[in-house]
C-alpha cells in the first residue's frame, strides 16, 4: 500500500471503526482474497473480540496487504452493502491522488459511538464465521465429531440449599445459572438432566451413574456443578465441591469416574466439565490497568462467594481412584470459575459472574469458535467486572479441537 492509501486509511480510521459493520464481510475479504483464513480468524480474535476491536485490528492490518488492498477494500464494503464509507474511502483516495496534502483537510462527520457497540456482535447461528475454523470443523484429525443427536448427556448439579450444621450459606441466584446452562445446552443438542441439592454421596452416586451408561451412540458428555466450594490436595486437578450435607467430593475424584478406564463408553470422546464454584476463600483485588472498562469495576447487586476455608484431611493427599497409578486423562476439560485459591462471585439476582458469561458467549460465538477460544472470551470478559476480580481458568487434556454441534 502506497502513503496516499495509508494517509487515506489513517485519516478515515475513527469513522470506519466506528461504522464499519465487519459480521458480514468475511466472505468478501476472503473471495477477492484480500486476506488468508488464518488472518481473517486473528482479526476476529482481536481485543476482547468486540465489533469495534474487529474493525480497528482490520483498518490496521489492510495496510500490510499490498498496493491493491484499498480498492479491493472498497469493493468489498460494496459488496456487503456498505456504501457510505465505500464511498468516503472511493472520494478521499481520489482526492489525495490529485493532491496529497488536501487529505489532512478532508472535512469528516463526527461519529457518536453508542455503548452497545463496544460489545461483540452477535452472530448468526445460520452463517457462522467462515474460514479455518470451518475446515476443521469438518476433520477429524483436527477436530471432534459431533454428528450424534443428541450429542451426548449433560448432567447439571444445582446445590442451593445447605444443611444448618454444615455452615454453608444458601446459593441465592444459583437456580438463574441453572435454568440459562439448561436452556444453552438443550440449543447445542445436549440431552440435559438436573438434579438439586445433592448430599455428597449422593452427588458421587449420580455421577457413576451417568459414567456407568452406555455412550456408545453418543460423542460427548458433559457436568456441570454450581455449588460451594474450596481448595482440596490433589494429585492432577484442583479443588473440591461440597454436597449439602457440608461434605465435599474432590474434583478430581468426579472426573476420574470418566476416565477411560472407569468409563470405556466414553473413550476418545470430549468430557468436558464446568465448576463454579470457589478454590479458596482469597479474594483478589487485582490491579489497575489503563484499559480496564470502567462500567465493569462497580458490580450491580451483591455479590457472595462461594467459598469454604480450606482444611488439610487428615489423611493428607487424596488417594488415587486407581490402586497403581492414574489414567491417563486423555480426552477431558474442566473449565473453572476461578483461579484455585480464590473466591468465586455470585450474584443474588442474575447469577454467577462465570456462568452468565459462559451463557453469553456461548450464544454469540459457539457457532464458529472453538472451546478453548470461547473460554478465553470467557475468562477476558470475567476479568474485567467487579470490585473484587475474578479470573476462570481450565485445564486442557483434549486431543482435538472441539467445535460445538450448533445446527
């Protein structure tokens, strides 16, 4: 790109940032081949993944795309019905052409950016964002397969009410977090199941029971639990969560009855496991960054913890499942609330912190984004609210990609 088309790119920018409405150019940026796949997935990663991110990564990367990127540019605002600032790009180029110093006077409108637009655009489930994601999608070597219907079984464990001696507070708001994963997992072709206000026993009771059926038709599984929680010894995953009797099951106990070896059914096949519940009772302050977003520092409601002290058993370290050794745990996710350690906010009226976020980014990107990088918009927004701050986390012994069954 040539510095007429760069002055004209630069002068431009606020306005094409502000207006630019990127959802349906992919398909065009990527026909006149202005940029590659990958590229086009970078873009669309960019910031916290907001329209308004997407275009400013995009005004910025067209000037590394050669001598025809703007033309091409403009045809392809043309193409998706953009004309406005096809032409406002069309006009300052020609104007800039004939004289170059008249560019720094082009007069441009004032543009007010609304709110709304700093959130990410919601995408259509029908047309999801094309690319390599779609390539692999499809391939089995990269990505899990999910062509079962339902997918699999998704088992939700409701904790809300604790007994008085077990001096754990009940989990109002929790019954909100429930009802939106219901709702969320039912649209990805989940058959979901919920069972409230487990003791501990009961809720290892429930979980073998699901371990023990037969997945062979199925691709998937996955547990959710919103309970208490606290910080546990362990051998590969952290933390605990407590029955309502004030009993608490190990994390790690609940996924190594999914293994491959207590779980055949399910083997080579994504287990995915989401806890929201605490890791420890520290609560993190965080620091002041310059691009933290304001209108997140200050929480509407009031948020409570789900959190215990963390007590040492007696026995010291959990004892493995297996007498020699653990399996492998090959083909599992657990994505949790927060860092271990930490507290785990909750909101009385809208729910979680965790959930509502996972709810929504489900929502918007689970129709072209991978697990892994709707987690990372997960944890991205996460951080960003409240007083106290809150980061989730995850630990990844997938093998593949996995893309979530959306039509």
């Amino acid at each position: 790109m040539d510095d007429a088309d760069r002055q004209v790119l630069r002068r431009c920018r606020v306005q094409l940032v502000s207006e630019l409405q990127v959802a349906n150019l992919w398909d065009a940026l990527l026909t006149c081949e202005l940029f590659q796949p990958d590229m086009i997935e970078d873009i669309q990663r960019a910031g916290s993944g907001s329209r308004r991110d997407q275009a400013r990564q995009l005004v910025t990367d067209l000037e590394t795309r050669g001598s025809r990127a703007l033309p091409l540019f403009i045809s392809c605002l043309e193409d998706t019905g953009q004309h406005s600032l096809a032409s406002l790009l069309r006009t300052s180029s020609q104007t800039a052409r004939r004289d170059p110093e008249a560019i720094r006077h082009l007069h441009l409108k004032p543009v007010a950016v609304r709110p709304e637009e700093l959130r990410a655009v919601k995408q259509d489930p029908s047309k999801p964002a094309p690319g390599a994601h779609e390539r692999q999608r499809g391939n089995p070597d990269l990505a899990y397969i999910l062509n079962a219907d339902p997918c699999g079984y998704c088992l939700i464990i409701n904790n809300v009410n604790f007994c008085h001696k077990s001096g754990l507070s009940t989990r109002t708001g929790s019954h909100v977090d429930c009802e939106k994963l219901q709702r969320r997992f039912r649209l990805l072709h989940f058959a979901v199941e919920v069972e409230s206000d487990l003791t501990a026993q009961r809720m290892l009771r429930a979980l073998e029971e699901l371990a023990q059926r037969d997945h062979g038709t199925l691709d998937c599984c996955v547990v959710v639990i919103l309970s208490h929680g606290r910080q546990a010894s362990h051998l590969q995953f952290p933390g605990a969560v407590y029955g309502t009797d004030g009993s608490a099951v190990s994390v790690e106990k609940i996924v190594n009855l999914f293994n491959g070896t207590r779980c055949p059914s399910l083997g080579g096949k994504p287990k995915l496991f989401f806890i929201q519940a605490c890791g420890g009772e520290k609560k993190d302050q965080g620091f002041e960054v310059v691009s933290a977003s304001r209108e997140d520092r200050v929480p509407g409601g009031n948020p409570e913890p789900d959190a215990r002290p963390f007590q040492e058993p007696p026995g010291g370290y959990d004892q493995p499942d297996a007498v020699s050794s653990l399996p492998t745990p090959s083909d599992i996710f657990v994505s949790y609330s927060t860092f271990p350690g930490f507290v785990s906010w909750r909101d009385t009226k809208s729910g979680s912190w965790y959930i509502e976020t996972l709810d929504d980014v489900l929502e918007q990107w689970a129709p072209s984004d991978d697990l892994q990088s709707l987690l990372l918009r997960v944890a991205n927004a996460v951080s960003e609210k409240g007083t106290y701050k809150q980061i989730p986390g995850c630990f990844n012994f997938l093998r593949k990609k996995l893309f979530f069954k959306t039509s």
